[in-house]
C-alpha cells in the first residue's frame, strides 16, 4: 500500500480546521470567553462536587450537533479515578436531543474517545500514544483528563524524594503542553482537594504543619490547595474551585424539603462564580 502525502500547508490547513470551544459553556466560562486553542482548566475540588459531572456536560456540549446548540467537536477522555458513566452521558444526551432513538445517541458518541489508565506510568504512555488522534482526527478539539492527580499519593509512597514523586508528572506536563501549542486543542482536568472539611482549629493546626510542596491559596473564602509539580501549575490558565451546599427549596413552598446546589468558582485568573443542580437530564444553571 502506498504512502499517503501531503504538504505541510496542507498539515497546517487540516489541523487548523478544528471546532473554535469559545461558546463550550457560557455559564462557566462567561459570554465569549471560553476557552481557546492552546488553553488549559482546571477544576479543583473534593470528591461530591459534580467535578466530573461538569466533564460530562460539557463532554455532551461538544459532541452533540450544531443544530441542537452543540459544537460537532471530538472529545478525549481520559479517565483515571474510574468515574466515567457510559450510561449517564447516553442519559444527558437523550435529554438534550429529546428523543431515545439510538442511530442519533451513536452520531454523538462516534466523536467521543474514552481511555482508561490505572498509574501514572501508564498516563504517561497513554498520552504519547494519543498523538496519532491528534495528528489524524482535525474535529478533535478537547482533551479531558479525569482526575490528573489520580496517582499523586501512589507515587508518593514509591520514592522518598520530591523529583522522583513528581518525575510521571513532569512527564505528563511535558506532552501536554507539546499538545496545547502544536495541535491547539484544550484541555481540562481534575484534581481531587487533598484536604476535607475540617473543623477551624484543627483546620488551623494542619497549616502551620503542611509540607513545603503544599502552597495554601484562599480567594473570596475559596480555599485552594496546591500539591502539584510547577510544571503543572505554569501551564494552567483558569482554575475553578468547585463545592458543595445546601438550600432551602422556596418554590415549592415546603420549607422543610433541602436542595443540594454546586458552585463553580474561578480563582485564576481570578472571576465569577456559577450555580447549579444536578439533574437527571444533566447540569442546570442556577439563575439562567
């Protein structure tokens, strides 16, 4: 079989062609301001936080067609903590779509490809390995790793020093940002909060002991903590920190019925913060 060719212009064209995710959530990002090629998000909160609900959304917001307000644009998931929900994505879809007929779920999900790994040798790897998608697949727009710190205690049990725990992380940065300036795709990834809710003495207790590698940053009573390597930090551009709460409901008027309510807050570069439920047919907004 012969060699397929072509021109590096041709390269350059094919590859430049990939969907703009400008418009991927207005909510999240504000009106115009989404994220651009090159780009990367992260969003940083305890497990319970609709972390990769939010993935799941924005997930069926890039693969669902144009005429029903989605992007037509491919998708990599990665996932590492095991969350990934074939059948809660099929279930936003059918929501969206309004319809349960599957040829039209399968047009969806045929722009989706899902990768499962279990160490951070094997991120590695799998990222490496994820270049011929990239190279080949121009509708590929947004690459999704859930949770990028999946392995950090993992690797911190396997060796005493600092380089040698981050070591898989500098690794993963490295082809990631070759990713985001070659290919000009986004990305966005997880990273679980290594700190629960706490009481304020023993809150205030812990940090005054954290390690050194533990950078504390608090925005508008939004904590954040900060384990990752510097590589990783460098090349995040919007940081959200999620979290958790409880209302009252007030339009049913039964002031005893309790409504769970997620916020999404930007800390880098620093922004507004966004609202929302939990549903069956997927994320709502809350004031919208």
């Amino acid at each position: 079989m012969a060699a397929s060719r072509e021109s590096g212009a041709q390269l350059l064209a094919r590859l430049g062609s990939r969907p703009s995710l400008t418009q991927l959530e207005t909510s999240l990002f504000s009106a115009d301001a989404g994220p651009k090629p090159g780009d990367a998000v992260e969003f940083y909160g305890p497990e319970g936080t609709a972390k990769t609900e939010m993935l799941l959304h924005l997930t069926a917001r890039c693969i669902l067609p144009a005429s029903l307000g989605g992007l037509e644009a491919g998708v990599v998931f990665i996932d590492t903590d095991f969350h990934f929900d074939i059948l809660r994505l099929v279930a936003i879809l059918e929501g969206r779509l309004d319809t349960t007929d599957e040829d039209r779920v399968k047009d969806c999900l045929r722009r989706l490809y899902i990768v499962r790994c279990n160490s951070s040798e094997q991120l590695v790897i799998t990222l490496h390995s994820l270049e011929h998608i990239l190279a080949s697949t121009p509708d590929v727009a947004l690459l999704i790793v859930d949770s990028i710190s999946a392995f950090y205690w993992l690797d911190r049990s396997t060796d005493d020093s600092i380089s040698g725990q981050e070591l898989n992380q500098r690794r993963c940065v490295d082809v990631l940002s070759r990713y985001l300036t070659d290919y000009g795709i986004v990305l966005i990834a997880t990273k679980q909060a290594i700190f629960g809710q706490k009481s304020r003495k023993s809150q205030q207790k812990e940090d005054t002991t954290l390690s050194p590698k533990v950078e504390k940053t608090k925005v508008e009573n939004v904590e954040h903590y900060e384990y990752m390597c510097h590589a990783w930090q460098n090349m995040i551009k919007y940081r959200y920190v999620f979290s958790r709460a409880t209302k009252q409901e007030e339009s049913t008027g039964d002031s005893g019925k309790e409504m769970t309510t997620y916020s999404a807050t930007m800390i880098k570069p620093g922004g507004h913060t966004c609202e929302f439920i939990v549903t069956e047919r997927g994320i709502s907004f809350i004031g919208l």
